[in-house]
C-alpha cells in the first residue's frame, strides 16, 4: 500500500519552523564557544595593579555642549583624582546656550578654595567647520591644545562622567604595565528607571557581542573596539594617527579612534604590534539620563544604520540575524507546544535558556535581577525596530542629530 498522505503534524512548514529553531540553538553554540565569550563580561578594570616606576604625565580634554547639569560634577570628579602624577584638565566648551563653561569654572574655583591646587582651563570652541562633528571638532581643539605641552598620555572623557577617586591611577597603571597605545573604559551607564533597567544593560551585551572584548585586547586579533566615555590615548599614538583629523566624520568616533590606533603600531614596538584594551568600569558613572524608552530610542538609532555602513543588504541581514538568534526560540517554543512537536519544543526551551545564560552576567554587573534574562528577545525586538528607525531616518536625510545638530551621513 502507497502511502500518499503527508506524515501527521510534520508538512513542509513544520520543517521550516523546526530547521529554524534547530539552527538558532546551533547559533547560540556557536555565539557562547567560539566568540571570545563576550558573553562572560569578565574584562573589568581593576584596583590591584601595580604602580608604575613613574607616574606619566596626563592632559584630560573634557568636550562640552550644553552640559550645564553635569558638568560640575565632571569637573570635581577630575580634580580630586588620587594621582601622583602630572594632571592638567581643559574643558573644551562648544558653544553651548546654557552656561556650561560658567558653571565648570565655578565648579573648579569652589574645588580650589576647599581642598586642591589643580586647576582647569577653559577653551571657548571655535566655531564648526565643515566636515565635522561636533564632539570631535571640540576634541580636536582640546588635544592640539594639549599636545603642546606633550604629556605621555591624554585622558578623552565626556562631560557627564563621574570619575572614581582611583579611575585615572588605575588607568595608568594599566596602560603602563602592559605598554598599551590605548585603554578605554566602558563606564557603568545609568540605570535606575524602568526603561533603563530594562534596555541599558542590553545595550552592553551587543555592544560585548559586536566588540568581543578579549579579541580587542588581543593584540594578534584585528578586532578593534573603544568606549568614548573614558579613553587614555599615549600622545605619540595620537600623533602617529594624524589626531582627531583622521575622525572628522565619524559618527562611531570612540571605535573608529580604536581600529586606527590598533592598526598603526609604534616603530619601537618591539613585535611591531599595537595594543589596546577595553573593559567594564565598574564604579565609574555615567550621570546621562535615560528615563523613558523614547530617550533610550534616540541614543540607538543615531548611530545604529552608521554601523552597517549605511547598507541596505546589512540592514536586511541584521534583521534577519537579529529575529532568526532572538525571536525564534520563543516564538518556535509556542508553535512547538501548540502543534505537539515535542523535541522543537525541547530545543527552543534549551535556546532560550542559553540566551538567558549569556545574558546573566551582563545583568549581575549592573545588579539587575535575573529574571530580566529571559526578557533578552522582547528586548533585542526593541533593539530591532531601533535600528529599522535608524535607517528610515538616514533615507529621510535627517542624518544623526545630536544636541541640537543634525550630521548628514558621508554619502549624503
């Protein structure tokens, strides 16, 4: 007898959704073993490293537009810094409206009068050329300033940090130990509302997933990756790249800084390689606010179409990528049970499990409770639609607006 009848609850569909699932799971095999396990988030600066036999000299450049609300705190945080070297900070205001460099000035003065000698300079921004970006074209002002006095290093900090006492000292000593070009500190971004405890960490886990912090600090891998809140950059590797210049346009300025100083190695570097470092700070603070999900939206879909180079092919490719590794394993979870596929339904659970998995960590730096892991698809369908925004703004030629300028894309 010839059986012409298709095998009860398994059709051409049910193939599909089962090779999805089953390919999902491998994905995530695949993500958790051989990624340089981004996923562990155990690339962490320190306070146990030894102290140089000299405490380089360091210039910290501060770029700031319109950062009034911040900025004293910045400041002071900088002053007090426990370091016995050499440290000179200029604040490079960009013309901002609210009295930013006035409230930085006092800040200082205040600090002075209480308990310290260093002082800080106060560069008024010229005004924007053509070509550039706004934070770089005040960084590019604060390091030509700064490199005159050529000291070892220069501290690259956003105006909404809070340094640690002991962040710069640790830093150096890094940097020092391991003869780094660069050491940039991913700080511990804000998260006490709803909406941040629920998308900020995630925003680092694909950041680590992207930029697996092991191959940036691998001076054998080309992966390159940097933090633009805490960045110590030697002077002569600044140099060496034609300094902020060789940036003007970047959007992505922090990783673009990073994959040039990684590959432009010292002549005197005795392997003729360049290394740098990136890692999580734990206890310094990022005090930018993101209190509802349309700030959080903002911040994403910038720079979001930036990273795939502005392509339509990547963007439909992370779409795909991005529901085939996040949205599958639940969604396959659900058709495995209401259509009785038990072992779709086994690989699915085991799916979601593992992203939980490698999502934990994550949460546990930033003392959020675990079960927020298991929410990682309904976050990443967030991230998702960020990044759908994030092109249709490109196509509507609005650019990457920030602080009240819109940045027209290089192939506007």
């Amino acid at each position: 007898m010839v059986l012409t009848e298709p095998i009860p609850n398994f059709d051409s569909m049910s193939a599909i959704a089962l090779g999805s699932i089953f390919l999902s799971l491998a994905i995530w095999l695949g993500l958790l073993t051989l990624r340089g396990r981004f996923w562990t988030a155990d690339q962490i600066l320190n306070d146990d490293l030894p102290a140089p036999e000299r405490w380089p000299s360091v210039c910290a450049v501060i770029p700031a537009r319109n950062e009034a609300e911040a900025i004293a705190t910045t400041v002071r945080a900088l002053l007090a810094q426990e370091y016995a070297g050499e440290l000179k900070i200029v604040l490079v205001d960009d013309q901002s409206t609210d009295g930013t460099a006035d409230v930085a000035r006092q800040a200082a003065e205040e600090f002075r009068q209480e308990s310290g000698d260093r002082q800080l300079e106060v560069l008024s921004g010229k005004e924007l050329p053509a070509g550039w970006t706004g934070k770089l074209w005040a960084l590019e002002q604060g390091t030509q300033y700064a490199l005159k006095t050529l000291p070892d290093y220069i501290l690259l900090t956003d105006a909404d940090i809070q340094h640690n006492r002991s962040n710069l000292r640790r830093v150096a000593s890094l940097a020092e130990r391991d003869r780094l070009d660069m050491a940039s500190v991913m700080v511990r971004l804000r998260c006490k509302t709803a909406w941040e405890r629920f998308l900020i960490p995630a925003f680092i886990f694909f950041f680590m997933k992207l930029y697996p912090f092991r191959w940036v600090n691998d001076p054998d891998n080309p992966t390159a990756g940097a933090a633009g809140g805490c960045i110590l950059i030697r002077s002569d590797a600044l140099q060496r790249i034609g300094g902020m210049a060789c940036l003007k346009e970047a959007l992505i300025d922090d990783c673009t800084l990073a994959a040039k100083v990684k590959a432009n190695p010292s002549p005197e570097a005795p392997d003729g390689k360049s290394r740098i470092w990136l890692g999580l700070g734990s206890d310094i603070i990022s005090l930018r606010p993101y209190p509802d999900l349309d700030t959080v939206w903002k911040m994403v879909s910038r720079t979001a179409f930036t990273q795939l180079n502005y392509s339509t092919l990547l963007l439909i490719g992370t779409l795909f990528a991005m529901a085939l590794i996040y949205l599958v394993a639940p969604l396959g979870l659900v058709w495995s049970l209401a259509t009785s596929h038990w072992i779709g339904a086994i690989a699915a659970a085991f799916t979601w499990c593992l992203m939980a998995l490698s999502y934990w960590p994550t949460l546990k730096f930033y003392r959020q409770s675990p079960l927020l892991a298991f929410a990682l698809p309904a976050i990443a369908f967030l991230y998702t639609l960020m990044t759908l925004d994030s092109a249709i703004q490109h196509w509507q030629g609005k650019g990457g607006a920030w602080k009240g300028r819109v940045y027209p894309s290089p192939n506007s």
